[in-house]
C-alpha cells in the first residue's frame, strides 16, 4: 500500500488513520511546492492531481474523505466505522455524525 503524501496537506489524515490502524504502508512525498503533483507519475496515479492519493495494490483512492472511507472498510477490525451492512453506516458517513458515533461504537465495543 502507497500513499502519496505531502506535509501540511490534507494527506495527514490519511497518514494518521495508517499509523492508528497498524498496517504496513510506503509513504512517497509528492512535493507540492515544486508542482510534483502534475507530472505525468503522479496524474497516473490521480488524474486531478491532489492529495491524497492511495494506491493498494493497483486499487486507487483520491481525496481524503474516500481514502479514509476506504481504510475503514478494508480493515474493521481497526473500529474506524460502522461495517457494510450495519444500519448506522449511512449515519457514520454523514460529517455531523462521525465522531459521536465512532464515540459510541468504541464504548459499546469495550464493554
């Protein structure tokens, strides 16, 4: 799993749900700053070319909000969202409800 990345960016997010999950990742640094994210390399990857952008074995995510939505549903165990076929997963993937409800599951699954 590759996750293009640049400081400062959005692509933190990312990052962060990488390193809380656990699972091995290459992080390649697209620098923005010197218009990285336009050669042809990185438009193959995301053609709209922004970060970030997560390639898992051939399967590519862009944007933050997909890319975490991804993470969550590839691996469940971590408890980043409600799992496919649960109820509250339309109200998980709303943006008011997401962190009320990440709340609740984590305390209901500890118990």
């Amino acid at each position: 799993m590759k996750l293009y990345y640049w400081p400062k960016t959005r692509a933190f997010r990312a990052l962060w749900m990488l390193e809380e999950i656990g699972v091995p990742y290459e992080l390649a640094r697209v620098n923005i700053r010197a218009g990285e994210q336009t050669l042809s390399d990185f438009r193959g990857v995301n053609p709209m070319t922004k970060l970030p952008a997560l390639d898992d074995d051939g399967v590519r995510v862009a944007e933050s909000g997909a890319v975490l939505l991804y993470l969550a549903g590839k691996y469940p165990q971590a408890q980043f969202g409600a799992p496919i076929g649960d109820p509250l997963r339309g109200l998980w993937r709303s943006k008011s409800a997401n962190s009320r409800l990440l709340a609740k599951r984590r305390t209901e699954s500890r118990r």
